[in-house]
C-alpha cells in the first residue's frame, strides 16, 4: 500500500504536505521511498534530502504505463513507506487522442494512482473557502469510481472557527481529514524563475524541514496514515541489462549549477559497467583523470554564470577533452553551458566553453511542455527517423540555430511542430530536450560503447 498526495489544483500546497509527511515519518526512524509524478527535478530533491534516499519520477510520457508499475514495485518495497507525490490537479494530464489511447487524462495523478492502484489523499486550499470545501472533495471523490480518495488535508486553514466551518461542511461526506495546515506565513520555501530554489542553495533548510516536522507530528492523524503508508508487496527485480566487460568512467557535472539527473538515468549507466564520477564546474580546477565520457545535466548555470566564466583553467579542459573525441551528453543546463557565452537576464555576457559557436541567451519567455522529437540523421546514440520523447523547461534560447540539429520537434499533446531542435556534433549531443532512458536503453548502452571506443585522457 502507499497514497499519493494530490491536489485539487498547482499551488494548493502538495509540496509542502509531502515533505511534512516525510519530515514526520523520518523523524521516527523509518525508512521512506518517494516517488514524484511527472518529470519535475527540483521537487525530487527535496525528498531526497529529507529521506537520504533518490526520489524516483513516474512520468508515463517520458517512459510508459508499464515503466512506472515496474518502477514502483522495484523500489517501493525495500522501504517500510512509500509516499507518491502528484502533479498539478488531480486530474490535469495531456489530452491528445493520438497519443494518449483516449485517455485525457494521460500522465496526470489521477492516470499513476490507477495504474499503481494506490489510494490518493486531497490536498485542499481551504484559504478562500468554508461551506463550499464540500462540493470541491464532493467532485473529486465522485468524478472517477476507479480512484479511491482515502481522505483530505485541509491547508491554509485560517482559525479554529475557520476550521470548524470546514468540518461541518464536510461532515456529511464522512471523509476523514487527515492533516490539518494552519496558515505558516514563517514556512515557505523561496524560488526563482523555473521553481523552487534547489536544495543545495538553501542554508536554512534544515530549520524550515524541522519545523514541517514539528507541524507534522501534531496536525496529523498518524493513526490512520501509517497504514495506508505502510509498504507491502515483494521487490520486483530489474530486467537484467547487458554490462560491459570492462569498466568505463564517465564524469558526471554535479554541483549547484548542475544538478538536474533523473536517479533512473544514472542508475543504468551503472548496471551497465560505467563508473560514475561527479566533479564540479564549479569548483574544480581540472577535470576527473582517465574518463572517457562526459553527462553534463540541466541547472542553473545562468545564476552560476560568472562563477563558471572564472574557472578558466577548467573550462579549457572540457574543450580540450570534447576536441579530442570524448563523447559527450549535454542537456538544456549543460547545453548553454557549452556555448561560446551565456547571456543573463541583465543582459550581462559570461564567456563558457564555446565548442558550440553560438550563445544561450536569457529572457522572460518560458519554454515549458512535453515534445516528440524525430532523429533528423544518425548520431553516436540515436539512428535517424528514431522518435523520441522528452521534455523542454527553459527560459534561455540560443541565438544561431544549429547548422546540424538534432531533431525536428513537435508539442506531444497536439502534434504542433515546434522547429529544429539541438546541436549535433560527431562526439557530441546537445539539447534542451530532457530525456529518461527508462523505455530508451539503447541511449546509454550507445553512450557507453562509444565512451569504449576513446582511449583515455
């Protein structure tokens, strides 16, 4: 058994609720897996900060229906709780027909809570509401006999008399009220252009995750919870993967202007022989010694941007290692990072690698959605024709387009073609598009034969 934690609609508060439930639950000692829905990084960070264990995406987009069950039965059991995190509402998916076998609600909480036949727990923003709470869970609870809505956490609850107004309004539908969140203008965790500020950047993190704690172990009812918490099926094993015979290294950019890698992603560089080293851009005078890859994830590094330009020394490595045949993944973060500069926001010029001749340039529009890419010709891992699926989160776009790009793209949920898309280079690729490898196992296994391939450096 486990819940996911959903929301009647963005911003009601599912984030807040999970970490405090997962604040709560470790601070009994327990050991806890989370899993998000969706292909979000930021928020999976937060749950592994709290857990010390990688959160894991359920996006049936980015892999498939049958990718997440396996997922989930993998990892779910080898906690004693498992706790999902949703997406935007309930019931706020991609509705596309073509893609979707009539599903529209495709990929949303609702979808993963059907396919993992898991309870869900309503997140309500009760800020502006008294008698019409009812109405609200009345809907969610009745729209889709398929799902099962376990019980309701009423947040931004302003008073006991605003509260009372709510149980009253509520009592008839003799669904339980799990949590109850007060109004904690004190509680909030502050962010910036693409979302929540990344865990690494916030010092006083662990006062505000102690505090969701203390709110947690009054406000809810633990007595009914952990049950439904509780894990409870045998771990399903991973199809087994084809392992190299000899080990490659391949240096993995972490750091706080680097940080965005789904687990899955790096989990299979490992099952298939790779040894993974994570340095920084950051901080690093050189790179890792003897590697033959290089992954270089989404992030931040148009904040990082003048910290990176100084790091000189590095910054002619990368080049050199890319010049000499290293084979190299760069994704949105890592792609602008590439460039010969980054502009930011303040129209201020950072010099970066510059083995792509053009610039990633800041501005207000952001790029947001799932997309369909179609492999323009044949690269070191992907053959031409190839569709792929991934996901663009961005709010930078270069200003020369690639004379050799990757793919011709288009919006997932209504075929809309969206242009040319990445930077293709023999040993290189670059894009804005986020991958997850989980339904796409030949991209690492041909990252890794081609890393085999490169005497090393």
């Amino acid at each position: 058994m486990s819940i996911i934690i959903a929301g009647e609609r963005s911003g009601v508060g599912k984030t807040t609720v999970t970490l405090t439930l997962l604040a709560s639950l470790r601070r009994r000692g327990v050991k806890v897996q989370s899993f998000k829905v969706g292909p979000d990084y930021i928020d999976p960070m937060f749950h592994q900060y709290v857990t010390g264990l990688p959160c894991r995406n359920l996006d049936a987009v980015l892999t498939s229906e049958n990718y997440i069950q396996k997922c989930f039965n993998h990892h779910s059991p080898q906690s004693e709780y498992t706790l999902v995190e949703g997406v935007m509402g309930l019931f706020d998916g991609i509705g596309q027909l073509a893609n979707t076998n009539g599903k529209t609600d495709f990929a949303s909480t609702a979808h993963v809570a059907r396919l993992l036949n898991i309870p869900i727990i309503l997140v309500i923003d009760c800020s502006r509401l008294s008698g019409s709470v009812a109405a609200i869970a009345h809907g969610y609870c009745s729209l889709d006999s398929r799902i099962k809505v376990a019980g309701l956490v009423l947040n931004r609850v302003g008073s006991d008399r605003h509260l009372s107004l709510l149980k009253t309004s509520l009592a008839p539908l003799q669904l339980p009220i799990l949590g109850v969140l007060r109004r904690q203008d004190n509680i909030t965790i502050p962010d910036r252009h693409l979302g929540l500020i990344p865990t690494s950047e916030l010092p006083e993190l662990d006062q505000i995750i102690n505090s969701l704690a203390d709110i947690g172990d009054t406000y809810f009812d633990w007595d009914k919870l952990l049950p439904l918490l509780k894990s409870s099926s045998s771990p399903i094993p991973n199809s087994q993967l084809p392992i190299t015979n000899s080990s490659v290294k391949i240096a993995v950019a972490r750091d706080q202007a680097f940080n965005f890698y789904y687990q899955d992603n790096l989990d299979l560089l490992e099952q298939l022989g790779a040894e993974l080293v994570f340095w920084s851009p950051l901080n690093d005078s050189q790179l890792p010694k003897d590697i033959q890859g290089m992954y270089f994830g989404g992030g931040f590094p148009e904040v990082f941007a003048p910290q990176l330009a100084a790091n000189i020394s590095l910054i002619q490595a990368v080049k050199n290692s890319i010049l000499a045949g290293i084979p190299t993944i760069a994704e949105c973060g890592g792609l602008m990072y590439l460039c010969e500069q980054i502009i930011d926001f303040d129209g201020n010029s950072w010099p970066m690698v510059g083995i792509l001749p053009t610039h990633a340039q800041m501005d207000k529009r952001l790029t947001l959605g799932y997309r369909r890419a179609v492999i323009l010709e044949n690269t070191f891992l992907l053959d031409s024709n190839k569709h792929i699926f991934g996901h663009e989160f961005h709010r930078s776009h270069l200003i020369t387009n690639s004379p050799q790009p990757l793919f011709n793209t288009y919006r997932y949920d209504c075929d809309e073609n969206t242009g040319f898309e990445g930077w293709y280079l023999p040993n290189v690729h670059a894009s804005y598009i986020h991958q997850h490898w989980g339904e796409s196992r030949e991209i690492p296994q041909r990252f890794i034969q081609e890393c085999l391939k490169n005497q090393q450096i």
